[in-house]
C-alpha cells in the first residue's frame, strides 16, 4: 500500500468510518500497518482507543504487530484495561499467541507493569479473570518488586484479592520496599483483606526489611484493635522485636493505648516479651517509667509481676530504681517480697537504690529486701554455696544436728524460719556497711547468688588511640592474642603457606589485600551468600578435633559491596557442639544485609557433612536482639580519633578470650553475666572494647618492628622486600608456636 492510501486509512478511522475502513482493510492486502502517523499512533492504537473489536480483528489479519507501546511506554492494551474493552482485550489474547512480537499478556511498561497489574489497579475483576485464565503470570513483578498479590492488596478490592489468592500459592514474597502483601494491608487497615490473607496462611511474623516490623507492630502503630485482636488469635508471636529491639507492646505503651496493651497483654500466655530489652536496654517495664505519668500506674500494675527487676538499661538503672524514685514501691510489697531485687546496683549517677530509699522508710524497705531472700532461696531450689544460704533454702526435717546448732538451737520450721530471716537480716546490714565504705564486691546481689557465677570485667587500661584497623593481619594477629593465652585451643591455621588460589583471587578482586596473600588460611569467607573455605579445612578441621583441645576458634570474615564484617566459629569439643558469633547480636547489623539464614544453613551442612553428630548453634539460639556491638555503638559520645568503623573484629577476639576463660558456663548464661558485669560496673562498652585492643596491637606491633616497620608502613605498602621477608618469617614463627604448643 502507498503512503497515500495508509494516511487515507489514518483520516478514516480518526474521523470513525468504520465501514469505509472495514472496507479498505478487506480490499487491500498489502497495507504496513506497523507505522504511525504524525501524531505517533498506530491503527490498532485508534482501534483500541474507540473500542472497535471489529477493526482491532480485521488489523490482526494483516499480521500487525501487537506489542506496542504508548508514549508512556504502556502496552497498548493499558487504555482496552483502563475503559473495561473485554471483547478487544479477549480478541488481543486470542491473536497475539499467533501473532508477531512478544506475546501481550508479558508486555511490560516503563515501571515495570503488565496488563493483568492494570486489571488489578482499575478493579476490573472480569479481566483480572480473563489474564489468569491466559496464564498471566502472578509472580511478575513491577519495579516497586510488587507482585500480583501486593497490587491487589493495594486496591482494596476483596474480591481482587480472593481471585488472586486462590491462584497463588506464595503469599510471603517481599517487595523492593520491604513490604509483604499483609503488611500492605494492615498498613491500609484491610481487616477483610488481612483476614483472608491470614486465613490462607500469610506469614504472621514475618519482618518488613526497613525497621524490621511484623504485621503486630504495623496494627499496634495503627491502634487497630481488630486487626490486633485477629493477629492475637492467629498465635503471633509477641516478642519479635524490630530494628531498635523494641516489640509490639513497647509502642503501644508509648502512645498510651490500653486497647492495644490489654489485648497482647492478656491473651498472650508466654510473657517473655515483657523481659526483652530493647537498644537502650530498656525493658518493657523501664518504657512505662519513661513516659511516666499517674494513667501510666495501670502498666506497672499489670506488668511488675512478671518484669525482672534487676535488668539495668543503658543509663544503668534497674526499675527498682524507678519504684523507689517514684515512691511506688510500697504499693507492690507483697509482689516485691517474691522478685529477685537488688539494691547495691548503681546507675550512671552513681546511685544505688540503697543511696536513693528515704531514710524513714529504711526497716520497712530492709525487710522486704530479706522476705524476698528468704523466697527465693527456697523457690529457686539450687544447691547454695553459702552454709546460711544451705541451710535456710531447706525444711526443718532435712537439717543435720549441727546444721540446726549453726542456726541457734532451733526447735521446728517457725523457729528455723526466724532465726533464719534474722541471720539473713544481720549479714544484709553487715553488707550495707561495707557497701558504704566501699569494700563491697561488685559481684555480690542482695539475692540470693553464687558467687562463683560472676564474671570478671574490666574497662582496662585507658588507650588514648586506637590503631586496631580491622583489616586481615589484626584478625590473624587476634588469633594468635587467644591462642597464646588459652593453650587448649586450635584453629584451622594452614601451616602450608603456598597461595590458595581461590582465597587470593577474591581479596584481590575487592583491593583488600597486598602481596602478603600467604598469610589468609586461617577464615571462612562469606561473598554474595556463597561461602569460600580455606585449602583442606575438612582435614585441619579434623587434626584439631583429635588433639588434646578444649575449643576450636574459626574466624568468619563476611565481605559485601557496603564494607566488611567480622563473626567466630566456636566449637566445644566436649559438647560437640559449634556456634556462630554474631557481635552485633541477634541479629545483622543495619544496613549489612548479608543474608544470615543462608550463611547458617550453609555452615551446618558444612559440619554435618564432616560429622552428623555435630550440633549447629546459631546466633538467635543464644544471643539476644540487641549484642556487644550495639551497645557499644550507641556511645557515640565516647568515639575517638582513630577508632575504626566498627569492633566487629575486637568484641569476636574479646567473646572468644571470655568463653574459654569461663568455659564451664553455658553460652546463654555467659552472655548473660558479661552484660551485668558491664552493666553493673557502669563501663562504657566502647572504652572497653577500644582497651582490650592493647592485647592485640602490642603483638602485632612489636612483630612489624622487629621489620623496621609500623602499621602505618604496611596499610600504605611502605616497606621493601627484605623487610616483608622478614616480617613474614617472624610471623610464621609465631604461626608455628601456636600450632605446636598444642
């Protein structure tokens, strides 16, 4: 067909002659209907706009193509959607199988969507039926990452929603914006749209990726009591806590909203949610004392019972401190006389609980104080250190003549209980002296508590500057600090200091090492959720296993786009068991996403390949949400010149220097008494940890001096050949002293 014939057709079906161009398209064959006119529509375009099925047929039959967008980069098929054309958009379907250019229903727009997402915008159901019943596919997503599922979320439209879920058996998938289809909806306050999803087995639990927020955080922020109560009755899990480490109820508290405390609260049978704490170390408990004000007695009221009381948060007090601030105290004496207290504890002002009683409620505070020793020494049915503490945890009918002797005399359990509170009273007071004298031991609580299960800590010699860099050698150097010091140690150190080729080639790649490439044998890498092993570490793993050793320390060195990260493997020969620590907790650090589960998996197929035996630990089986490096960063105020980006490297070599100084410690127990050892003493994490440093860069820096060199010369490279020679040597040797020793 000639150009004067094509502009003919263009002017015929703008003017909307459609016999005149249903006779055209029949009498000429030979039409190129793939061009536009001067306004850059096509004839199919024109046909579609004035919904024509008759012409859009007959334009099918001259092989047109159909993949065609708009100026906005919509198929053509966004304005048959937009205006519900069904016989146009089912004649589109129909053809385009057979037709040229990519097949319709797959087109997508400049943001990313396809013409079932437009059905779903505009709410048209019987063309969201239609595209499903071509095969649309639903897990194609727009440039927000927005399947099917979460555009219909969007739209509001319930019945949308029902189509699409029964077609769709993944309801969990994450957008770009970290959103699952149910947070959508209860960001939208969907109650019918969330309970279909809920009802069809949408994760309840699951955590969006900016903050971390389950769908219970998003219906608390919206005071939305149905959808709360809906969630509650599903089995959500209370105690997921988000980024900041805080969970549902936290919030809830904070805006002063009964509804929604009263509804988690009580029908939620595991309170341990009341006990976690939070990036200031605040306990449910502690918030309420925060915003404290004569409506908030209701919190304490309901929460006291379950709250421990002896949790200090990163300002150093207990809610003991605040009961008494606050003069609340003897409101609760009954329920105080079955709580763990501890009065000697001081805060960041330097101030115990002790220091802040009034002096004229003083006997009535110190008996409570000695009714909840005597509590507890029976309820916690330990085997006591302290012959008082033996001996009152017990009835009259189980102590020996001697013991009843050490009591005075005693005669039946009224007299053993008496004689024991004021046995108990005498050695409290005896203990308050001393405290204000200062001669009392940090590890001593006015609980009851072996004294065995303390841990030493200290904030060390104060370092000015820091020059621990966190780069490869400090890690191995680190290495080398623990098992100088911890004899029954081995790590999976490879004697062997020819390359491993692998190991080379990927620090290379990210410009993280020099020549010194002989010295990596020592980490597993994790890359772009792919794990990188050292030369025959099954075998050095192995060695390790059958010597004469307590533990085996493996450095994890994770490595993304945004920087580095530093985690240990511990494994404990006697339990068989090996666990992953994570500095920063619980959880990964923000914003260095490296894909924790994956690294998990990964590891215990490791282990289980070389012993089905072997217990994998991961990080959430024994640390809580809010780690080491968390507390350690929220001191921003203690930062000095000098510091490094992060500990990471420092608080793996301090845990690990800790777990085997107080190997007979359960790890959950251990990580519990290291934070009241800090706690408790009011040291500054970051001061602490930048102290410690000393224990690694003393080594390395005598080694790079026995070169002629400091750590200055080697980040910059700044040394000749024979001084790497030598350095190389000296460290070797320091290599093999470890390996041998064992």
């Amino acid at each position: 067909m000639n150009n004067t014939n094509i502009t003919i057709l263009f002017k015929t079906i703008r003017k909307q002659e459609w016999k005149k161009c249903l006779k055209l398209l029949d009498t000429i064959n030979d039409y190129d209907l793939n061009i536009k006119d001067e306004n850059s529509n096509y004839v199919l375009s024109y046909a579609v706009k004035y919904n024509r099925p008759e012409i859009v047929k007959k334009i099918f039959e001259k092989n047109m193509r159909h993949d065609i967008v708009d100026e906005s980069g919509r198929s053509i098929i966004y304005e048959a959607v937009s205006n519900n054309y069904y016989e146009i958009i089912k004649i589109f379907l129909e053809q385009s199988i057979l037709g040229v250019g990519t097949y319709v229903i797959n087109i997508k727009d400049l943001n990313g969507n396809i013409p079932l997402h437009y059905a779903i915008m505009f709410k048209k159901i019987e063309l969201v039926k239609l595209f499903l019943k071509y095969n649309s596919n639903l897990y194609t997503t727009d440039d927000n990452g927005y399947t099917a599922l979460h555009l219909a979320v969007k739209s509001g439209d319930y019945e949308i929603v029902n189509i699409i879920i029964k077609n769709m058996k993944k309801l969990n998938i994450i957008s770009l914006k970290g959103e699952t289809a149910l947070h959508i909806a209860i960001n939208y306050q969907y109650y019918n749209i969330t309970k279909i999803l809920v009802d069809n087995g949408a994760d309840i639990n699951v955590k969006n990726i900016e903050n971390e927020f389950t769908p219970l955080h998003y219906a608390v922020g919206w005071e939305n009591i149905d959808i709360i109560n809906l969630l509650i009755g599903k089995g959500v899990d209370c105690s997921i806590q988000d980024i900041y480490g805080n969970t549902p109820i936290i919030y809830a508290i904070r805006e002063n909203n009964i509804n929604c405390f009263d509804i988690i609260f009580n029908n939620t049978e595991d309170k341990k949610f009341v006990n976690l704490w939070n990036f200031y170390g605040k306990i449910v408990l502690h918030e309420v004392f925060d915003n404290y004000t004569v409506s908030h007695k209701y919190y304490v009221d309901k929460l006291i019972k379950y709250s421990n009381l002896t949790t200090q948060d990163a300002n150093g007090n207990t809610c003991l401190h605040h009961l008494i601030k606050k003069n609340l105290w003897f409101d609760y004496i009954d329920i105080l006389k079955e709580k763990r207290l501890n009065v000697f504890v001081r805060n960041y002002e330097n101030m115990s609980v002790i220091d802040m009683l009034n002096i004229k409620d003083y006997d009535k505070f110190i008996n409570v104080i000695v009714d909840s020793y005597m509590f507890n020494l029976k309820k916690e049915g330990k085997e006591w250190k302290k012959e008082l503490d033996k001996i009152c945890s017990r009835n009259f009918n189980e102590l020996t003549k001697d013991e009843k002797e050490y009591i005075g005399n005693i005669k039946d359990n009224n007299d053993m209980y008496s004689n024991c509170k004021k046995l108990i009273k005498n050695k409290f007071i005896e203990n308050i002296e001393k405290y204000n004298k200062g001669e009392l031991d940090y590890c001593y609580k006015s609980y009851p508590n072996n004294i065995g299960n303390c841990v030493n800590i200290e904030e060390g010699l104060k370092l000015d500057v820091c020059t621990f860099t966190g780069t490869l050698l400090d890690v191995l150097i680190g290495l080398i600090f623990i098992m100088k010091k911890h004899p029954k140690i081995c790590s999976v150190i490879n004697k062997n200091v020819s390359n491993n080729n692998t190991l080379c080639n990927h620090y290379k790649s990210i410009n993280k090492i020099n020549d010194f490439c002989n010295f990596i044998h020592f980490e597993i890498i994790w890359t772009n959720n792919k794990m990188i092993l050292i030369d025959d570490f099954i075998n050095l793993f192995n060695d390790c296993r059958v010597k004469d050793i307590n533990f085996i320390l493996i450095p994890i060195g994770i490595e993304m786009d945004n920087g580095s990260h530093a985690n240990y493997l511990i494994y404990d020969k006697n339990s068989n068991e090996i666990e992953r620590f994570e500095p920063h907790g619980g959880t990964v650090p923000t914003g260095f996403n490296y894909n924790s589960t994956n690294l998990d998996m990964s590891l215990e197929e490791l282990f289980i390949d070389i012993d089905p035996k072997i217990k994998y630990i991961k990080p959430t089986d024994y640390i809580s949400k809010v780690g080491f490096q968390i507390m350690d960063s929220l001191e921003d105020k203690k930062h000095k010149i000098g510091d490094p980006g992060g500990f990471c490297a420092l608080w793996c070599i301090w845990y690990a220097d800790n777990r085997f100084t107080y190997n007979t410690y359960d790890r959950h127990k251990l990580i519990k008494y290291l934070f009241t050892g800090i706690k408790s003493q009011n040291i500054s994490y970051k001061n602490m940890i930048r102290n410690y440093s000393r224990n690694v860069i003393t080594i390395r820096d005598n080694l790079l001096s026995l070169s002629n060199i400091d750590i200055n010369d080697w980040i910059n490279e700044n040394y000749t050949n024979n001084q790497l020679d030598t350095f190389k040597g000296n460290l070797i040797n320091e290599i093999n002293k470890c390996i041998q020793r064992i």
